[in-house]
C-alpha cells in the first residue's frame, strides 16, 4: 500500500484592513447647572421604609438558635435543647402514627422523608415528600408532620428566621 501524502492546507486570508479616521468634528454643547437656593438650617427627614423581604428557609443546622419545641424552653444547653426536640418529635410521631389500612392490605413498607420549614412564628409549613415509597403512606407521613405543635422559632443574629428540617418516618408492619 502507498500512502498518498495530503497537502498541507492553505494559510488564512490577510486581515482586513482596517482604516483610521480622524476625529475633527467638535461638539460645543455646554451643560447649565442651575444653582438652588437651600436653608441650611432645614431639617429633611428621611424615612425608610422596612422592607418586606421574603426570606428562604436557613439550614436547620447552620442557625445561631435552633428551634424548641414545646416543652423543652427549661433547658438552657443548646445541644441539650436539640437533643430534646428530636425526642418530641420522634414521640409526636408514635403517637399520632396510623398505619394507612390499604398499604397494609398490600404490605407496604419503608422510609418517608418528609421536609418542612418552621416559618417565623413557630408554625409548621410546606410539609413535603423529599422521598416517597408509597402515595399512601407520603399522604400520612405529611399528615403527621402538619400536626406537630407550634414551636419557638430559630433565631439568627437575634431575629426570627424560617428553617427547613427534614424528618425520616419509618414505616414498618410487624
């Protein structure tokens, strides 16, 4: 076999040429600034308004204060008053758990995650799936969730701000 050399392919084209024109056209536009007359002794008050902002829900475990849940305001350690709400809820949630009767007709089981924001005030908002295994047992699994208490809202810098937490509830037939 022979191989048959390719040419080299061809240089670019020149630039284009680029020409400079002169600039000689003068523009004799002058500016007036009109003085104002002010009193120097004049109070001008200045009012700003709060803004409204909407704020995202923070990290549960970035806040300065975490949320308390309702009877856990008497403990002054922070890690304390953490372990604490994680008690609460986990007894919240046996005690207000029912299994949903057509997921135990078809044996269904496993783990639901459901996230949720305690908003400003302490109330429990935007209750949803972050991963479903069953229609049936989401729909009861966020049920719960919106029954859990109004608690002492998360505090950041000393003021109230909403915050996401995100609760695992394990469904298991035995």
């Amino acid at each position: 076999t022979i191989r048959q050399k390719k040419p080299p392919p061809p240089p670019p084209p020149p630039p284009e040429v680029i020409q400079v024109v002169e600039d000689d056209i003068e523009i004799e536009d002058e500016i007036e600034i009109q003085d104002q007359d002010f009193d120097e002794e004049e109070i001008i008050e200045i009012i700003e308004e709060p803004e409204e902002e909407v704020l995202e829900p923070m990290n549960f475990m970035v806040v300065e204060n975490k949320p308390v849940f309702p009877g856990c305001e008497h403990l002054k350690d922070s890690q304390e008053q953490y372990m604490c709400f994680n008690q609460k809820i986990a007894e919240h949630i046996r005690t207000v758990f029912k299994y949903p009767p057509i997921a135990k007709d078809m044996g269904i089981q496993g783990k639901v995650y459901v996230t949720f924001v305690i908003d400003k005030q302490g109330a429990i908002t935007d209750a949803t799936v972050a991963r479903s295994v069953d229609k049936h047992l989401d729909a009861e699994a966020v049920r719960i969730v919106e029954t859990l208490p109004k608690m002492t809202p998360a505090k950041q810098r000393g003021k109230s701000v909403p915050v996401a937490f995100t609760v695992p509830i394990n469904f298991k037939l035995q």
